[in-house]
C-alpha cells in the first residue's frame, strides 16, 4: 500500500490532474471576505422609562428583565446599567455553543424579555433586544452636495436611503446602515399675540393640530359579503395642507387657519444625535454588509454597477466609494500567489542544482500541490478564505518549504 502510486505511474498522475482540478476549483467557488464570520454572542436590552430616577429604574425595569435572562442556562454573564430614563443589559451567550444554538438561544432571550413586558410599569418603553453585529463594513460609499451653498443634508439623506434600498435588494446582501443622515420636522412657529387674542395657548394650538391630522379609521361599513374600513381625507402630506388646518371657529362660519397665526416650515432636527464629515464637509455615508461565506469580489462589482447608476441618475451630488474591503481581499490572494510562485522558483533552483531536475521537479510541484488540497479541504468544510486563513496558508508554506 504505501508503495501504490510508485508501482502504478497512471495512478499517480490520475490523482494529481484530479487534486489539481479540485484546487482550482475550489479556489474559484471559495468564499473571499476580509475578515472572518463572527458569531453574535453579545447584545444588550435597552429600554426607555422616561422621567424615571436611576433607582426606580433598577427596581421596576431592570431587575425584572435581569432575573428573567438569568433563568437561561445558554446565557455566559450578565452586566446591568441603570440611569435616569433608561435601562441597559449587557448580554454574553456561552462560548461553546454552536451558530445555530446562539441564534436559538436570542429567540429564547426576545420570549424571557416578552413574558417580562406585562408587569412593567406604565409608561415604560418597550424593552429592544439588540444583538451586536461583529462584521466590518464590505462597501463605504459616501454622499457629498457639490451645488452652491451650504450642503442640503436632507436631501442627502433622503438620496442615501434610496442608495441604500438599491444596495439592500442586492443579491448576498447582509444588511446595510446610514451614516450621518438627519431626521427631518416640520415646525410651527405659532404668534404669541394673535393666539392671546383668540384666547388660546400653546398646548390648546398643539392638540387642534395634532386632531387635524386624519391617520385613523372614521368608522366601519359593514356588508353581507365584506367590512369595509371608511377613512377621512385629511392626513398631512404638504406644508400647504398643514396651513388649512382650521383653529377656532369665528363669526359667520369662517375659521381662523393656522397659517393665519404661524408660519410652518421644514427643516431638519437640531441638535444632531451624529455627524459624518469627508474632506471636512458634512456628508452622508452608506455602508452595505457582504452575508459570510460569499466571494466579496463578485459582490462588490455588482454594487459598483448600482452606485454608478445611482450616480448618473443624481447629477448634482458626488457619489464616491471611499472604502471597498474588495481591495484588501485582492491584495492578500496576490500576495499568496506571489509567495507561492516565489517559493516553488526558489526550491526548484535549488534542488536543480543539487540534485538535478527530476528531484527538482518533484519537489517544487510539491509546494502547488500542497496548497491546491489545502483549498479543497478549506471548501469541503465550506469556509471561506480570509486574512486568517491567508496568513496561516503562508506560515504553513514556509514550514513546508
């Protein structure tokens, strides 16, 4: 047996034309990402109670959360803040656990936090269960305002959520995030005097204002064959239908409209929760996040095709890739095929000097060899190759050679 591949030639050269195949192949079906895939064992509960001291926050909030998670076996540790208003849990899943029994231990945290919600206080929040996402950023593109005047950030951030929606419906996707983007209001700067005159205060202009606007159901037609819902037309979608809003009610039927008494205008909250600059201009980034165990090249191409499109379709304002974990991925692949080409040169040189080419050749094909079955096993595990694995293919190699 272990003189097999010596005494049948055709063998031998069946096994290394079929490793050789192997290798190649798996090389061009592997998984190509900087980093590896982590597994998300860390998270944290965060629920508002407004107005609350830290103490009534602790005893109503978060020690019956706290008790509730400590009753899983799957959960490592747990660490617990309390402030004024707010209540933070900070989670960790055992280490020994597997992908899918972390996922099936998160599903079991959200039943322990939703069994815990009917004996929360009024005018708690709702408790949010957030996993903590451990994987970098695959794609950064960053919005810039190039006309006059000062950056529009709300139509940045309106464009980046239309970027966004295109890099999301991308095929391999993982997930996708919005960077320095702002929240847009609508404000109602009200007179104070003409509100004296009508005899009404801040408070009594907010309600009639917030009545006005029609989001609900006005009632039910029932039928023998189906309900249907009756809806009044009145919902706020223009600053003009915000200034028809009637206030109070004068002679002769007339109204006086809030546009009579205040000026309504948009604009966007200040001040910011966060602030993203490129070239020490406000900007607006979109990051997309490749899903494990995907080529990040093909990825990448695919989502440069929408941002020049994007691009083409919004003139006025600069799109630019400002970082693509494709590069990286690239350099490193080069690297190892330059390591490898060097090493197999360098060995068979030496060997053809010493021992003349038929050695030479035998052992420089060694070192391609070598690392074409080690691609194949990485793709029979079905891992993919990052700078982990890369690196610890070029230690493997210097200890071969």
């Amino acid at each position: 047996m272990a003189t097999l591949f010596y005494r049948y030639s055709r063998l031998s050269m069946l096994a290394v034309i079929l490793l050789t195949i192997a290798g190649i192949g798996a090389l061009f079906t592997l998984g190509r990402q900087e980093d590896p895939s982590l597994t998300e064992r860390f998270g944290v509960i965060v629920t508002p109670f407004p107005g609350a001291s830290a103490e009534r926050v602790e005893a109503l909030i978060t020690d019956p959360i706290e008790d509730s998670i400590r009753e899983l076996p799957e959960v490592d540790e747990v660490a617990s803040t309390s402030r004024s208003g707010v209540s933070l849990i900070h989670i960790n899943i055992r280490d020994d656990l597997s992908p899918t029994e972390v996922d099936q231990a998160w599903t079991q945290i959200r039943e322990q936090v939703d069994a815990v919600r009917p004996v929360l206080p009024a005018g708690a929040g709702s408790p949010d269960v957030q996993r903590s996402y451990l994987g970098a950023a695959t794609l950064v593109v960053a919005l810039s305002w190039t006309m006059d005047g000062d950056p529009n950030l709300a139509i940045l951030s309106r464009l980046a959520s239309d970027l966004e929606d295109s890099i999301r419906n991308l095929s391999g996707t993982d997930q996708t995030r919005i960077f320095g983007d702002v929240n847009e209001e609508i404000r109602v700067l009200a007179d104070p005097d003409a509100l004296a005159a009508l005899g009404l205060t801040i408070d009594d202009l907010a309600r009639r204002v917030a009545g006005a606007d029609a989001k609900t159901p006005a009632g039910e037609l029932r039928g023998e064959n189906a309900n249907l819902n009756v809806e009044i037309r009145g919902e706020f979608e223009t600053l003009d239908r915000i200034r028809t809003v009637p206030v109070i009610e004068i002679e002769n039927g007339d109204f006086v409209r809030l546009g009579d008494i205040a000026e309504i205008e948009r604009g966007i909250q200040t001040p910011a929760s966060a602030m993203a600059f490129f070239n020490s201009e406000r900007t607006v980034f979109v990051a997309g996040y490749l899903q494990a165990e995907l080529r990040v090249d093909q990825w990448t191409q695919s989502a440069r095709g929408v941002i020049t499109d994007f691009a083409a379709s919004n003139p006025g304002i600069q799109v630019e890739v400002v970082f693509s974990q494709s590069d990286y991925v690239e350099s490193r692949l080069n690297g190892l095929s330059l390591n490898l080409g060097y090493s197999a040169l360098i060995v068979f040189a030496v060997l053809f000097l010493l021992m003349g080419w038929r050695a030479a050749l035998i052992v420089g094909s060694a070192l391609p060899l070598t690392v074409l079955f080690v691609l194949f096993l990485i793709r029979l595990y079905d891992e993919p190759l990052h700078q982990m694995s890369v690196t610890g293919l070029v230690v493997a190699l210097g200890l071969l050679i």
